[in-house]
C-alpha cells in the first residue's frame, strides 16, 4: 500500500476508534499543529506537544486501554497527528487533526483522491457530499460520508465530515465524526469549525 493510502487508513482507523468511545455545549478555539480551530466545549482536546510533554498520559492510556494505539502514537515525535478531541458520556464523537509536513508537488485533489482509495474500501462506506470550498485562503476538499465501525456493542454508523487542505508544502486533514445523533446534534458546529479554521 502506497504512503498515502497507509496516511488515509491512518486517519480513518484513527477517527473510527475515537467516535466510538463515549451534551451539546458552546465551542471553545484550539491551536495546535499550526491550525487553529472550533472543539465543542465539553469534548477533551489532546494536542501532540502537551502529550509528548504530559506526567499524565500514562494514567490516560490506562483509563482508556481502547485508545491506546492513537495514544502512542500522538507520543512520537514525528507523528503526523497534531489534535486528537473526542467526546464523553453518552455522546460518541471525535475530531482528528492530521499535519503531514513538506510533502511534495501535492494538490488538494490528489490528497482526497488518494483519500477516497482508502475509504472505499472500507465496509458500509457511502459518499454523501463531495466540495471545494474556499478555508483558510485556499480551494480545499471536503468530503461527507459514512462508514460501518464495529464496536463492542455491534456494527455502528459513523458519519464523517473531513476537509483537506494543501498550503505551504503541508497537508492538513481534519475530520470530525460521530454517530448518527452525535453528528446530527453537532453538524453545525462542525461546519462552522471548518469554516473559520486557521492555518499559521
């Protein structure tokens, strides 16, 4: 498998095990991996630097052994995930902030093209939406879609909202997810997040 289908399964795996660990609330903004964007209020951020830096990543690990994988690897210094956010409680949803530094002569259509390879062969993938709008100065990609995620507890939906940019010789991907209510509860302030999303 090619870097960038491993960087799309990556991401996917990644966003699947978060959105289903376990109300909507305001939004708070988070910096981290040179993007700057919305988190719903009562979700817990992790950013790559304070989880390299953190005494308390142990004791995550060992609270959450369900997220262990994603975990570690925000821990290594090259990973390329610069923002993991999931929700608590009743709610199922996640945010992932992918940075995959000076990668070269890539367009925002080949990121999702490459992307979409990974995704299709996911079991229950269906595309909703496919977009270019205008973020954070450039023509970006965004994609809607769902995909069957098997926990514990049985197959679940997991719909997903995912927006690529290139700009600076970076790639940016940002996905939010959860399950059918948490997506639907959510959805507007997650458009509103990728809308106004910054990159320094």
């Amino acid at each position: 498998m090619g870097s960038g289908l491993v960087r799309g399964a990556l991401a996917v795996a990644t966003v699947a095990v978060l959105a289903a660990c376990g109300s909507p609330s305001e939004a708070r903004r988070v910096d981290a991996g040179g993007v700057s964007l919305l988190v719903p209020s009562d979700w817990r951020a992790i950013d790559a630097k304070a989880a390299l830096a953190s005494s308390s990543m142990q004791e995550l690990l060992e609270e959450n052994p369900e997220w262990r994988g994603q975990l570690e690897a925000l821990m290594t210094p090259s990973s390329p995930i610069a923002l993991l956010a999931f929700s608590h409680g009743e709610e199922r949803g996640s945010l992932s902030v992918y940075v995959y530094r000076d990668v070269p002569a890539e367009t925002t259509e080949s990121f999702v093209q490459r992307t979409l390879a990974a995704l299709r062969r996911l079991p229950g993938f269906h595309l909703f939406q496919r977009r270019r709008p205008r973020i954070a100065g450039v023509r970006a990609g965004e994609l809607r879609y769902v995909v069957a995620y098997r926990a514990r507890s049985g197959s679940v939906p997991l719909h997903t909202l995912q927006t690529f940019v290139v700009r600076g010789g970076n790639e940016y991907s940002v996905t939010y997810s959860g399950d059918p209510k948490t997506f639907a509860a959510r959805r507007a302030l997650f458009r509103r997040s990728i809308a106004t999303m910054r990159i320094s």
